[in-house]
C-alpha cells in the first residue's frame, strides 16, 4: 500500500486537523500490531492516511 497522495492533493479542509488524526492513527496501529500492518510491511504511517481518507475511523478533537 503506498500514500493516497490523490486524496491527499484534493484535500482542502484543516491540514493540521488531518496531520493530527493520521498521526495519532498510525500510533494507534503501531501499538496494537494489527494483522493489516503485517500485511502492509509494517507502514503504519500509509496505512493510517488510508484509512482516515475511506473513513474507516472516525475522528474528533475536544478541545478543553
């Protein structure tokens, strides 16, 4: 699996929102070792903007 740099070009709401989500996502794969990152060579990074771009996760940020 490699970057959806399509949907990453196409983008045009909260970058640092989006930077916020797939980071935090990828930390989460990194930690669980899910059977999707061995099926992706271990690349949490690309696999998170994946899934955050197909809303297979939902985010959200409380700010306190």
């Amino acid at each position: 699996m490699i970057m959806p740099l399509e949907e990453l070009i196409n983008y045009h709401a909260n970058n640092y929102e989006l930077a916020v989500a797939v980071t935090r996502r990828a930390f989460q794969l990194a930690v669980l070792k899910t059977p999707d990152v061995e099926k992706n060579n271990g690349k949490v990074v690309s696999l998170a903007a994946q899934q955050v771009f197909g809303k297979q996760v939902d985010y959200r940020f409380i700010v306190s």
